[in-house]
C-alpha cells in the first residue's frame, strides 16, 4: 500500500512538471508574438510618419 502511495505521489509531481513546462513554453510563445507586434507597430508608425 505504501509502495502504491509512493509510486501515484511521483506520478502526480511529473504530471505537474510537465504542466509547467507546457505553460511555460506558452507564456515564451506569447511573449514573442508581442515582440514582433510592437516591432510590427514600430516599423508602421516610422512609415505613415515619414510619409507626412
């Protein structure tokens, strides 16, 4: 029984683990997405500011 309480406390800590790794990969990903938009917004305002 303590065998099997051991082995589900492991499981369920690689199981949160993993769930770290996948939010964290995702807030990466959503931070360079607003990279390249500001980026974006940049280049687009030295534009129509430059055309006036």
């Amino acid at each position: 029984m303590l065998v099997l309480l051991i082995a589900a406390a492991i499981a369920a800590s690689l199981l949160v683990e993993l769930g770290l790794m996948v939010v964290r990969d995702q807030i990466e990903a959503s931070q360079f997405d607003c990279e390249d938009e500001r980026q974006m917004n940049g280049a687009f305002k030295r534009t129509s500011g430059g055309a006036w």
